[in-house]
C-alpha cells in the first residue's frame, strides 16, 4: 500500500464516561440504531477541573468510528445518553485505507 490508498475520510469521536457499565451501554445504542460500526475502549485516568476544583477520576474512554453522514446523530445521541452533565464529545476527520472506509460506510 501507498500513501494514496488512504485517502478515504470517516470520523473518529471521542468520549468518556464513569465506568464501563456506562461505557459499554451508550456504545451498544449507537451500534443498534447502526450510527457506527465500531466502538474501541480504554480505561484511562483523567484530572480535570471541575466546579473550581481540581479532580481526577478513571474513566473509560470511547473511541468510535463513523461515517461522515452519520457525525450529527452520533454526536446527538453521545449528548442525551451521556451520565456525564457536560460530556467530552470531540470528533475529527480522518484518513483510512479504501478497504476500512468502505467497511465503516458498510453500515
């Protein structure tokens, strides 16, 4: 493969929430409604301000795959179904290889 076979672009979304129970449900609703094709997780620790304190709590963090005309639904449903009172929804484009972008707009 070259450089010029991954010049397809989808989105990648990050978020994270409390604890994998979490995680795993808000994952399961945008695999059912067929808003993503895959979701990976991570526990990871994060420190943050919040309410004028410094915190630091484990989270699991959500790194999920989608196609371009799906980023508004995902984003919504990560904003109403997320525990979190302000959650951490980032999104960016990507580039993959024609094979991923076409699996990833299979669904």
């Amino acid at each position: 493969m070259t450089l010029s076979d991954f010049n397809q672009e989808i989105y990648i979304v990050i978020t994270t929430e409390i604890d994998e129970k979490n995680a795993f449900k808000l994952a399961d609703l945008l695999l059912r409604d067929k808003l993503i094709p895959c979701v990976s997780f991570k526990k990871i620790e994060s420190h943050f301000w919040w309410k004028g304190n410094i915190n630091q709590s484990k989270e699991v963090q959500l790194i999920i795959k989608c196609k371009k005309e799906n980023i508004k639904n995902v984003c919504n449903k990560i904003a109403e179904w997320h525990s979190y009172e302000v959650p951490e929804i980032i999104y960016f484009r990507v580039s993959t290889s024609k094979n991923y972008y076409h699996w990833v707009n299979s669904t």
